[in-house]
C-alpha cells in the first residue's frame, strides 16, 4: 500500500536542494499514479490506493472516485519521461547527481500546478486534478483517454507538442470540454474546433503586434527589417505583407536579406550614422539574433542608440553581456514575470532559499495557468467553454483569449490568448514593459 500522492506530500518547501527535490519528485510520481498523480483538493485526510510500477498506466480507484463524485475533475497532460528515467521495477536509471534534462520542462510546470493547488486548497475550491505523462508509452495513453473514467473530465491543460495538441483538442470536442494548450504557440492544424485555446499567441499574432507596435511608435521614421533565408523567415514576410494590405498605416519598410556570415560592413550599407536607426530582425533564430544585434551595439553609440525589434524567441538570449552595449533592444513576450510583483516575488524568494535557484517561466506557467483556469471551471461550471475571456484570477500577468476567426470559411477555428508585452532592455535592464 501506498499513500496516494498529494500536493501535500509533493510540497516545493520539501527538500534542501533544488536537484535532490527534482529526483525526488520524480520517484514519487514514478510510484504514485503516475498517469495519474491524483491531487484532491479538499481538507478531508489523503486516501490510500494500491499502485503499481511506473511504467503501467493506473487509473483512479472507485474508492477515490466515490468520494469526489461531485467535484469538477481537471486533467494535466506533462511531458516528463518516466519511462526513460525510471526502469519497469520504479529503480532511478541515472545516479544522485544527474537528471535527465528533458524531463525539466514538464516537471517545473507541474511544480506550478502544485503551488496553485496549495493556493486553491487554502481558498476552498474544491476540485480533482490528475497529473498525466504525456510521455507515457502510447498504448497506454490511448487506454486512458478512450476510458470511461477520464471521459469524466471537465477541463484539460497540456504542455504538448503539435501532434499531441491535435489529438487532445479532438478528443475535447467530442467530450465538450476545453482543452488549455499552455505552451505550444502553434494552431497544430486544429480547425472550427472552439474548444481548443492557444495560450502561447501563434507567430502570426506576434508579427501582427510588432507591426501594430512599429506603427505607434515609429510610424514615421524609416524600418530596417533583416532577414535570413528560411521557411520561417517567409512566413514572417507574409504575414507582415498580408497584414500591410489591411491597414490604414503603412509603414516604411525595407527589407534586406543577409548572408548565413555576414558582418557589421554589411550591415553598415543600410544604416545611417547620423541618427538613430530602427530595424526589425525578420527571424526566429536566436543565433541570428545574437549576431545581429551584437554587430548593430558596434555600429550604435550611448547617445544616441539603434533600436532592434525582435521576436519571441529573443526571451532566451543574455542581452546585459557587453557585446550588446548601446543597443536599445525591444522584443515580444507573451509571458512577463514583473520582478517586483509580490507573488512573484515571493516565489523566487522561496526558491532561492529552499533550492539555490531560480523558479523557470514554467514553474509561472503551470501556477497561473491552472490557477486561473481552475477558478473560472468553478465560477461557470459546464459554462466555461463560453467563458474564457474572462480576465478574473491572473497572477502575474494577463491574458486576452479571443476567438479565431477562419477568414476562408468563417468559422470559429478555436481561441487564442491575444495579450502580448513588449519589453525594452538597454545594457541588459529593463528599461520599460509596453
């Protein structure tokens, strides 16, 4: 017998060190119900269940289920690995002072989700939450998602990627029930299906912001865009063309294809050393990026700095690294952890005291996203799929879910969250958050 794995036993306050926690709750979710780890939200003592090796899928006991009968139930799909980690008697596969890295991503956001259950529980929302790995092998996730158990389910959260996205949102459908795709920015050719919502805005809502925003603040001033050549990198170019042929205001627009080795000289062709020069970089790259901007901080000076506008993927990159002194850097963002919040705030704290580091933007994700979502499922019910607009229980930032609009057969294809921040670093700080 074991006892049923809760937010409890799982608590993030647990354990001295940051890696020692991770393999920890690692084997508690190995030995747990690991599709599914059962979180009952409720002050009732933890009930017991008989459970298995890792590597067989279990579901929720009837002596489980009989006492949640009433309670909404939320299902989180995770990728954390188990089966790579963990042999088929639940023995670790790696020694004390490894972990396998691929398993981070999943198992930070799941530690969020923890936080918002402790967060829930303490304000007496009472749900159901199973934790399933979405990495489990596949016979058994179809076991689990054609049961007549899980068919129970109210609410699903994924961290999926784009083949996994697809299923989930037709699997809501069928169940009428919205599936929160909480990280892929990505539509995953899902179509006239509301019941999916997209929480990372897709690319094409990036670009449109970043044109929107070129539009409001350098409407008038000539834009540099630099590209390389790439799938992407036309896509990008398409979406900002269609968007122009839609909008009052055209921008001034120069588009400029560089060479894989291209140098600052290069660069120097289209710039203008007698004032500030404003250029957008039309990649995803992040290694274009770097070297792009690390040759625009060369060619720009502390009194008057170039700007470079970039994309999502540019929350990854080191801008208070020297090589990028002098250059007014701005990007979009999705997800902006104000460091002065006091919730935020609050959980760094605790990281940095109980696990010597620092909580990653999933750790956030998987707190707000559950948060968020869990108290709408209990303020509406059965009327949540008409209700995600609404903007109550944000934690650290916001989202705006709009629905999408297919403009060939105009129909609703699914949500997606719309909100987007702009964030302006010079020499690494934050100078301002649009």
């Amino acid at each position: 017998m074991h006892t049923l794995v809760t937010s409890q036993q799982l608590d993030y306050k647990a354990f001295p060190m940051m890696k020692k926690w991770i393999v920890l709750s690692l084997s508690c979710l190995a030995m747990g119900l690991v599709a599914p780890v059962f979180a009952q939200i409720t002050p009732t003592p933890a009930t017991t269940t008989t459970t298995t090796p890792a590597t067989t899928m279990v579901q929720p006991s009837t002596e489980l289920k009989t006492d949640s009968t009433a309670r909404q139930r939320i299902a989180i799909f995770t990728p954390l690995y188990l089966d790579s980690a963990f042999d088929m008697t639940g023995n670790y596969r790696y020694d004390a002072k490894t972990f396998p890295k691929h398993s981070s991503a999943g198992l930070e956001f799941w530690e969020g989700a923890e936080m918002a259950i402790d967060s829930l529980e303490k304000e007496g929302i009472q749900l159901d939450i199973h934790v399933y790995d979405i990495k489990a092998p596949q016979q058994q996730i179809d076991t689990l998602l054609a049961g007549e158990d899980f068919r129970s389910t109210d609410l699903i959260i994924g961290v999926v990627n784009p083949t996994e996205a697809l299923r989930l949102a037709n699997l809501a459908a069928t169940m009428d029930v919205p599936f929160i795709n909480a990280t892929l920015p990505a539509d995953a050719s899902v179509t006239n299906n509301p019941h999916y919502v997209i929480l990372n805005p897709t690319l094409y809502t990036h670009c449109i912001g970043i044109y929107r925003f070129l539009q409001k603040n350098y409407s008038l001033q000539d834009i540099i865009i630099f590209r390389k050549k790439g799938v992407l990198e036309d896509r990008v170019k398409n979406y900002f063309t269609e968007f122009e042929k839609t909008t009052a205001v055209k921008l001034k627009l120069k588009w400029v294809t560089l060479d894989d080795n291209f140098t600052q000289d290069k660069l120097d062709l289209y710039l203008d050393s007698e004032k500030q020069n404003v250029i957008v970089a039309g990649s995803l790259d992040p290694a274009f990026a770097q070297t792009l901007c690390q040759q625009l901080a060369l060619l720009s000076n502390a009194a008057n700095p170039n700007v470079v506008i970039g994309m999502p993927t540019w929350d990854q990159i080191d801008f208070e690294k020297t090589q990028y002194k002098n250059l007014e850097v701005i990007y979009s963002t999705a997800f902006y952890i104000a460091p002065t919040g006091k919730l935020a705030a609050t959980v760094n704290e605790n990281f940095k005291t109980t696990f010597f580091s620092r909580p990653s933007d999933m750790v956030f994700r998987g707190y707000e996203t559950l948060y968020h979502f869990a108290h709408l499922l209990n303020l509406y019910g059965t009327n949540l799929g008409s209700s995600l607009s609404d903007k109550k229980y944000m934690l650290f930032g916001e989202f705006d879910i709009q629905p999408v609009i297919n403009r060939t057969t105009m129909t609703h294809d699914y949500y997606e969250n719309k909100k987007l921040y702009f964030v302006k670093k010079l020499d690494g700080v934050v100078k301002t958050v649009y």
